[in-house]
C-alpha cells in the first residue's frame, strides 16, 4: 500500500499536515538541506537549531557535546550555515547548525518523522521517507525564505526541489504536489542555470557564494538520507 504525497509552504504547511501524516520532508535548497547534506556525507550529524538564541545554541551543544557553527555564512576558514564550509568536517564530528527557516521547521515535526532533503539527495531521501511511512502519507515542504515583514517569500528552488523529491516518490499526489513536479520536470535540464538565476540564488552570488549555489544544484549527487531522532540528524542511507 502506498500513502498520497502532499506539498504545502513552510511552517504553516507543516502545521496543517503533521498530524495527517507519518513523514515530514524539509526542503530548503539554499541552503540549509545542502549544509546538511554534505555535513552528512563527511559522516558528521546535525543539531538543527532555530536561529537568534545563542544561549539555547550552547547550552544544546553542552547537551550533544557539537560544535556549534556560525548561521551566517563566514569566511576565513569557519564551519557556517555555507555547504562549502562544512566539506572540511571529519566523521564522526556533531555540529550545531541554526538557520531561520530549515532547522525552525525541522523541530515543528510533532509525532511526524521528519528528513531533510534538497536536490543533491532526492531520490535517497525519497526512497527513506517511503521506508519509513509504510504505506502512510508523506508530505513534502517546500521552506521557501522571509520578506523583511518576516512573512513568507514563496522561494523557485525550494518548490524545484520538493518537485524533485515528489519525482522520486510513489503515491497519489495532491494537486500542490503535482504543480510541484510539474514545475520540477519543465527545468530539470538547467537546474543550475535557473536556480542561479533566481532571486536566492542571486543574492548568494552577489555575497560571494557562488560555490554553495553550484553545489545545492548537483541533482542526486549525494546518497545521504537525513533523519531527525531525538533532535539529531543522522544519515539513514540503506537503514
């Protein structure tokens, strides 16, 4: 038996369908999925974390014994929120990862399982999140970014990469996520060019991190298939 596939925007769309649902999947292209993506494939785990609480950050690296890293995107050298920062993690290490949108809506799972996906691990994260639904429905949330009123910027790479997660799921899909495989499927050939041309991609260019946007691009890429337990993402991949 196979569950239907639902896709609604951000924290309200997790809201609305984390009680009707057995998996979650988070989809935050640029670039909290890809910063844990490679974090993962270095075989580090992830402490999602909202962002603005620096004492919380601490006292939740005391507890899972992390490293906490900068959710801005730092030079020189530093782990940050930027995917190319944390190729240089070794196995085995934990980091504290605060962002606004992925890590906020990776912690408002309630009793749904909740992955993390983005395009450079679709398909692994989609064959996990079918695993561990056994037959159930899987929603996909596509994060989106915020407008400075805070409200919901509806974001093009992170409904391209629900559309992607959607591609490699079965199931009967709601009209959202049909749209969004739709739209996936129409630029699937020129994911870089597009994603590179969108307004988040553009501001992540302009600031200097081309290198996170060619790497958010790499479509299935990567084999990982993060799982949030207990507060930590670890790589579920073949589990």
């Amino acid at each position: 038996m196979v569950g239907r596939v639902h896709c609604e925007w951000g924290l309200a769309g997790i809201e609305a369908l984390r009680d009707q649902v057995a998996v979650l999947v988070i989809v935050d292209v640029l670039s909290f999925s890809t910063a844990v993506d490679i974090a993962l494939g270095r075989g580090a785990e992830v402490v999602p974390l909202a962002y603005g609480d620096e004492a919380a950050a601490r006292r939740r690296a005391e507890e899972t014994g992390a490293l906490v890293v900068d959710p801005r995107r730092a030079g020189g050298g530093q782990f940050s929120l930027s995917p190319a920062s944390l190729m240089g993690l070794s196995s085995g290490q934990s980091i504290v990862l605060p962002s606004p949108n992925g890590s906020r809506l990776s912690l408002a799972g309630g009793t749904a399982q909740v992955i993390c996906a983005g395009l450079r691990n679709a398909a692994s994260a989609a064959r996990c999140a079918q695993s561990l639904a056994g037959g159930g429905d899987i929603a996909v949330i596509p994060a989106g970014e915020r407008w400075p009123d805070q409200s919901l910027r509806p974001a093009m790479e992170d409904l391209i990469g629900a559309g992607a997660m959607i591609d490699a799921l079965e199931g009967d899909l709601s009209p959202e996520a049909g749209l969004a495989l739709r739209a996936y499927r129409a630029i699937q050939g020129q994911l870089a060019q597009e994603i590179s041309g969108c307004r988040s991609g553009q501001e992540l260019i302009d600031r200097g991190f081309e290198t996170d946007v060619s790497l958010a691009c790499q479509l299935n890429a990567s084999h990982t298939a993060p799982v949030l337990l207990a507060g930590i993402y670890r790589d579920h991949a073949g589990a």
